[in-house]
C-alpha cells in the first residue's frame, strides 16, 4: 500500500510489517494498540518501526488508517482482552477461551478460570 505522509512517499507491505517488528518488544499500550501476529504494540511504537518515521512525524489516527488499511486488528485499551488461537492460525481478541497448538495441529481449549 503506497501512501503519503508529510510530503514523503511510503510503502507498507503486511509481510513487511510483520517482519520489521519481528525483534521489537512491544512496550505497554496507552490508549490505542495494533496486533502484529500475535504481539500486541502501541499503534505508534509499531508505525515508527514499521515506516522508520519518528513518533513526533506522524499521529495515531494515521498510523491507525495505514494499519487498518493492511488489516491488522487495532484495539483500544479500554478494550483489551487475551488473543484466542482460531483454526486458521489468525489471532482474535476477546472471543472465548484461549486456545493452543498440540501435537498433529488441532487445537485445544483452555479455560479461564476467572470469575467475578
């Protein structure tokens, strides 16, 4: 997806988001996040090393378009919840239990024991 910020022409390519970010440990999310495989970043953490931007060069809801556009799942800090595992292998956020791989690729449930 090509795109321009602040004058400047940029490319950004899922894959190669993904792999940019593969070695950055995420730091806690504020106020919006952006799940790059199954690692959840700070949306502007994740867009300055995914572009090389610095923070102050761009605003969230521009990171946010740009990451929405590729279609990673964003998430709001007041809406965070455990990543489950699906069938397919894709992570989503806050649907039943978590899940895991065993042995042979099929899946098995794991409870939340949590109880109000």
């Amino acid at each position: 997806m090509r795109f321009t910020l602040n004058g400047e022409h940029l490319e950004l390519i899922a894959e190669d988001v993904q792999n940019r970010l593969r070695d950055v440990s995420p730091e806690p999310v504020q106020e919006y996040g952006v799940r790059i495989g199954f690692v959840l970043y700070p949306v502007k953490q994740a867009f300055e090393a995914a572009t090389g931007v610095p923070r102050r060069g761009f605003t969230t809801q521009v990171a946010r378009r740009q990451f929405a556009a590729l279609g990673f799942e964003l998430v709001a800090a007041g809406q965070l919840r455990p990543a489950t595992i699906t069938p397919q292998g894709n992570a989503r956020s806050g649907e039943g239990p978590m899940a895991r791989r065993v042995a042979g690729g099929s899946f098995t449930p794991r409870l939340s024991q949590n109880r109000a």
